[in-house]
C-alpha cells in the first residue's frame, strides 16, 4: 500500500514476534493485558527502529504510550466471525455441542444464546484451532472472517454468526497502523492509507472500551458502522457464564465517534454492565479475549 502511493520508497519489513506470540501454554487472561501484542513493536519504535507498526486493531490497548499515535487506519475487512466446524448453522448450537474458544468475548455471547453448550479453551493460530477441532472431538471452533479470509480459507466456515448472537470484538477486522506522533515525514502517506468509515467504526468502538474500562479478560463486544451523516454503534457486555448480559445500540453524528463510544457505555454501565464486569474481573477465567 505505501508502494502504490510512492513507488520511490525504500520500504522494508522488520518482523518481531511479541509475548502473545511466543505465550502459547497459557490462557492470556492470567498473564497480562492488550499489550501484550503490541508493546515489544511500540518499544522499537520509540528507540527509533522502525517507522510504522502494523497491528489487528483489536490487539491495540485504548491507551497508547506518550508519544504513539494511530496514524491510519486501512480499509476495514468483514467484522464477523464464523464458525468452523461439522454443524450447519447456529440453530445446531442447541444441542449442547461441546465448542472451542478461548475468547471470554465469544464464550459469553454463546452461553447466553445457548445455555447448554460445552466451551473447551483452546489456543492457538487458525491452524492449530482447526486441528484442535479434531483432536479433542469438538463440534467447531469460532473464528474471525477476517483472518480466514486474509488466509484464503474462508471456503472452511460452516456459517457466518449474525450480530444478534455473536457481536465481534473492538477493532475486529481492521487494521491500525501506529506511528510516532511528532513524525511529520509520514503524515502525508499515513492520509493517503486512511480509510474514513474505518476511522469513525472503531474510534466509536475503542471509545466503548476505554469508558467501560475494558481489557483483554472482560467478554465485551462491539460493532459500529457509518450510514450517511450517522454512526450506528451495536454493543455487548456479559458474565463468562452468560447468563447475565447487556446489549444496546445507539446512533450519532459521524462528528463525533468518540462520543457515541463513551455515551452508549454510560447507558449500558446504568443498566448493569458495571456489576457484570466488576463479576467478570473478580473471577480466576482460563480464557482470553478473542
């Protein structure tokens, strides 16, 4: 994308693995927060080491180290997520099949729709999930159309989950590419890479997070999109169990994303996501976010 808008770029790709990549034997919920696939990559660029980092939105804490902004962010990729699996639609759920997640996010929302499934944590890249699938005889496993697109495997979904049962997580499917605030070399290539709707979708949906004061061991999920002059945000907030649940939608002015964020949370802490969620945090879950 840089090269399309400058063929005269020396552009080169510095590879870092991060602790959630090289964590693979724990749940993250007990080892550490959002940062954990972000904070090596922000470390470099504050030493200078490299210009952009290149992040899923949905890994991106909603506090940003003094001195890191998001720069821009690509047009998004299909928000849902699907399930990969030997069922043929989410009706087949309720017979209490026994599911793989690792996702309190994706395990709140399934309980709460349906009660009696079985949720088995488990970890791992979309291949190691898949496989897991058939090594311990699940059902299915949910995953992110984005990922299994960007993969060329999205043809392995069973079935897309409507919103109504499974709201996907902040940032999910975009990319948010992180620079250094006071750079003003790359401000110029950084407008050219902005997508606008994508900007407002997940500004409104971090806005959420960051008023409700959530991380990577809370099941909350959100999904905002521009229609005309208007923001429609769609939110979830639940107990891992499911059995206790906030879900709300409000609207407002593509103005103000941020805003709309921070609003439909003050709604949805009133109506008992702020119990829900000090519920959520006061637990010991072997899960992590999606």
């Amino acid at each position: 994308m840089l090269l399309a808008t400058d063929p005269e770029l020396d552009v080169r790709i510095q590879e870092i693995v991060t602790s959630g990549d090289r964590i693979l034997d724990s749940p993250l919920s007990r080892i550490g927060d959002r940062g954990l696939f972000v904070r090596e990559i922000e470390d470099a660029m504050l030493r200078g080491d490299i210009d952009l980092a290149v992040h899923s939105a949905k890994d991106v804490p909603t506090v940003l180290p003094e001195g890191l902004g998001l720069a821009a962010f690509p047009e998004r990729e299909d928000v849902a997520d699907v399930f990969v699996g030997s069922l043929n639609g989410p009706a087949e759920l309720a017979g209490g099949a026994r599911v793989g997640t690792s996702s309190l996010r994706r395990r709140s929302q399934l309980l709460a729709s349906f009660p009696d499934l079985e949720v088995v944590d488990i970890r791992g890249n979309v291949e190691t999930r898949i496989r897991k699938v058939q090594e311990q005889g699940l059902a299915g496993t949910v995953l992110a159309a984005a990922g299994l697109k960007r993969l060329g495997r999205f043809a392995e979904a069973a079935f897309v989950f409507p919103p109504a049962i499974m709201l996907s997580a902040v940032g999910q499917g975009a990319l948010a590419i992180e620079a250094r605030v006071d750079d003003e070399r790359l401000a110029p290539l950084m407008g050219a890479l902005d997508h606008q709707p994508t900007r407002l979708a997940v500004l409104a949906e971090r806005a959420l997070m960051r008023a409700l004061e959530g991380g990577c061991q809370v099941p909350i999920g959100a999904h905002a999109l521009r229609e005309g002059d208007e923001l429609r945000l769609a939110a979830f907030v639940g107990s891992v169990d499911g059995t206790q649940s906030v879900r709300m939608e409000s609207r407002g002015s593509v103005a103000d994303p941020e805003g709309l964020g921070a609003a439909l949370a003050a709604r949805m802490r009133a109506a008992g996501a702020d119990a829900i969620l000090a519920g959520v945090r006061g637990g010991d879950h072997g899960a992590e976010w999606s």
